[in-house]
C-alpha cells in the first residue's frame, strides 16, 4: 500500500473519529 494511501486512510479514520467525538459532545 502506497504511503499516500496509508496516510489518508489514517486520516480519514482520524476525521471520523473526531466527527463522532464532536457529535456525541454536542448531545451532551
């Protein structure tokens, strides 16, 4: 897997992750 992919495949993790943190945050 090319390093690029790897890296926004993390990222795209990372993102999701923070989205779901803000979401449940919100509710809050």
């Amino acid at each position: 897997m090319p390093k690029e992919t790897r890296s926004l495949a993390s990222l795209d993790k990372f993102l999701t992750i923070h989205q779901h943190l803000i979401f449940t945050w919100g509710r809050r």
